[in-house]
C-alpha cells in the first residue's frame, strides 16, 4: 500500500475515506482535496483498477483537478473524486451502491458525488437512497453533455479568437477524435456555425452517427494527421504525448477530454510546435456548471446552466490573457486563475464569524 500520508501531503488533500462494505464487498476511496470554496463536487468512477495503488493515484489526481475545474469555473464548491473498485460492466449491484451511498451520507455532506465514467444517472438514483448529498439526478439537471458541448464550443470560439483574432469558427476546419455524448453534440454545434468536421471513432456505429450529422470521417488512428485548424480530443485523457504531438497540424488544441495532456512537459511540447492549447479543465467546464445549478437559489435552471456556460468564452480569455503576461503555458495560467481565488477565499475567512 503506497504511503496515503505522504501522498496526502504531496497532493496538498484534506481528507482521504476508504470504505468497505462486507455485505456487498464494496472497496471504495473518497477523496477530498479542497473545501475552501464550498463543500467539494466531484463524480464517482467506478473502475476495475488493478489494484488499490492505483485506485489511490487516480482517486488523487482526479479530485484535486476537480478543485482547479470548480474553482476556475468560478463555482462555490471544493473538490473531491470518488472511486469504487468494480467493473462497471459486470458487478454493480444495488446493495454496492447503496454501500457507497452511506459513505457519502457518513460526511455529513462535505462531498457531493454525481456521474463519472463507469456510472449512470441510474447508478444516482441509486445512491440517492441512501443520501441526499448526490448531484445529477434526471429529474434535476439530468445529462451535462450538451452543456459541456455547448462550452466547448464557446472556448473554440475564444481560442479562434486569440489565435486568429477573430473568433467565428465559419471555415474553420476541426478534428474531432470521440462522436459519443459530447462529441457528437459538439459536431452538430460547429456544423450549425459553419465549420467543417472531421471526425473519428472507435466504434463504426458511433462514427455513422456523426457522418449523418455532415463530419467527414476519418480512420481512428489518423485523428492527429488530419490537416485543420483544431484538434478536439473528446474521448480520452493522455491523447498528448510524445507520440502523437509531432504528428498534429494544427494551430490549436480544445477539446472536453479530461487530462489530455499525458504529463505537464507535454504542455510546453504543444508550445514549442507553434499549437496553443486551451486547457481542459477550463473547456470542459460546462459538465460540472450543469450540476452545481442545482444547488442554485430556486434549483435547478437549464437556461441559467447555459448562460453561465457561455462564460466559459470569458474565462478562457482571461487565462489566455495571464499566460501572455505571465509569460507562461496556458495549461499553467488556468491553474494560477483557479488558486488565485481559493486564495483570495481563504483570506476572507479570516473574519470570525461566530457561527
Ligand atoms: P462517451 O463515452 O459518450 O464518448 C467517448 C467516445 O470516444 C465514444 O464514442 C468512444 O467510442 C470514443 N473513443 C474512445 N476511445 C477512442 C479512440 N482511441 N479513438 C477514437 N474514439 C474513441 O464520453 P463523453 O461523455 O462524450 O465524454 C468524452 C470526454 O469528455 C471524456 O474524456 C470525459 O471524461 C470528458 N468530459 C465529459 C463531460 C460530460 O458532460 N459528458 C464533462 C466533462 C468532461
């Protein structure tokens, strides 16, 4: 078992929860890694990882770029993940989930779970039986993938715009690598503001459904050879790598994809060849924008989550704007926007309040 204490003390995380359940034989980490902002969102994923090492890694890595991805979208919410170690496509039974339900419930709502990969709006409803504390339910804000969609292409918009000045995508040429829940709504998106697509896919039927939507397909692995303006990663984490970084040509990078970068050198590498990327976190932003508007004043509010997801244009501006003057990587400002205000948080908590 790695030393949990001193990866604790790396990452710079508040709380780390393992839980197991005889019952149902759940094995599960929460991870709380900030809650200077508000009480900490962040999705369950549920993985058959091969083993609690790197459950723990992923657990940690994960929540603290929920901390910048909350904190940057300007959101009143800390950041957390949460793992169960499963196979999602075999063992998830209702007494698994409901286990993990209790966990939430034991932190008094410090941690609020939602969706992630591996788990369902259904897999929520589940929980919900055992605690409030669970965001994303369909009779609330249901499916973010539009609205992720939508702020993607709000953050194409700012990166054409500080690339080329201007930032009307018509003309532009995008390659898409991934047509599933946000992929293809984001084809439909760019084809609407005049854009022409090329888009890959692992899975033909996945592929067909975004030809229909007027992309023009490419071979799964010629994604990175494609001749366009942008390349948008909206499957994978790790797309940017040694690999495949001297393969693009491209002016930039943006995409929903979490963690597309496979290590922060890779950053400076995309630089070096001349590709401003726009970094994850702030493009994909819209998924978790989504969430939080349920815990609005009123509730939940569709219009409100894509009013606040065109925002996503502003902010990726601002980080552009740091990075020029900062004289640093994008992917670098995006957290320096993201820690500033957790900073400035903390400071004003100062004031005792008597409560
Ligand atoms: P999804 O599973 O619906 O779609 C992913 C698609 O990528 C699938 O169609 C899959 O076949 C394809 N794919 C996987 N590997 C591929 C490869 N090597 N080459 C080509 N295609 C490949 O997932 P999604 O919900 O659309 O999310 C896409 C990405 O965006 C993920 O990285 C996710 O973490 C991130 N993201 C999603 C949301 C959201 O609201 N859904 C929010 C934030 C971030």
């Amino acid at each position: 078992m790695r030393d949990v204490l001193r990866n604790m003390e790396e990452y710079d995380h508040e709380q780390v929860l393992f839980g197991y359940d005889k019952v149902s034989g759940l094995r599960c980490i929460i991870a709380i890694h900030n809650t200077t902002l508000g009480p900490a969102l962040g999705g369950l994923r549920i993985w058959p990882y091969k083993n609690e090492d790197e459950a723990l890694f992923d657990v940690l890595r994960l929540s603290r770029g929920m901390t910048y991805k909350n904190s940057g979208m300007g959101l009143d919410f800390g950041g957390a993940k949460s793992v169960i170690i499963a196979d999602p496509n075999k063992e998830k039974p209702e007494e698994l989930l409901r286990a993990f339900g209790r966990m939430v419930e034991s932190l008094g709502g410090r941690y609020i779970t939602a969706e992630d990969v591996g788990s369902t709006l259904e897999d929520m409803m589940t929980i919900r039986k055992e605690t409030k504390y669970v965001a994303g339910l369909p009779e609330t804000s249901g499916n973010p993938s539009p609205v992720t969609a939508y702020g993607v292409l709000q953050a194409m918009r700012a990166t054409a715009k500080h690339v080329w000045g201007n930032e009307s995508l018509e003309n532009k040429k995008v390659a898409v690598q991934g047509c599933g829940n946000v992929g293809l709504s984001l084809i439909e998106q760019l084809i609407q503001a005049g854009a022409t697509v090329y888009a890959a896919d692992m899975f033909e039927n996945k592929l067909q459904r975004a030809v229909k939507a007027g992309a023009i397909p490419v071979e799964q692995d010629k994604v990175f050879d494609v001749e366009a303006d942008i390349f948008a990663p909206c499957a994978l984490g790790a797309v940017l790598n040694d690999e495949t970084i001297p393969k693009l040509k491209v002016k930039a990078v943006c995409g929903s994809a979490n963690n597309q970068l496979l290590e922060p050198r890779h950053g400076k590498a995309l630089a070096a060849r001349g590709i401003v990327y726009a970094p994850d976190f702030i493009v994909n932003g819209g998924g978790v924008i989504n969430v939080a508007e349920e815990f609005a004043p009123g509730g939940y509010n569709k219009e409100r989550a894509y009013k606040k997801a065109a925002g996503i244009y502003d902010i990726l501006l601002k980080v552009f704007a740091i990075a020029t003057e900062r004289k640093i990587e994008p992917y670098e400002a995006a957290k320096v926007l993201a820690e500033e205000r957790i900073r400035k948080a903390l400071e004003q908590k100062r004031m005792y309040l008597g409560r």
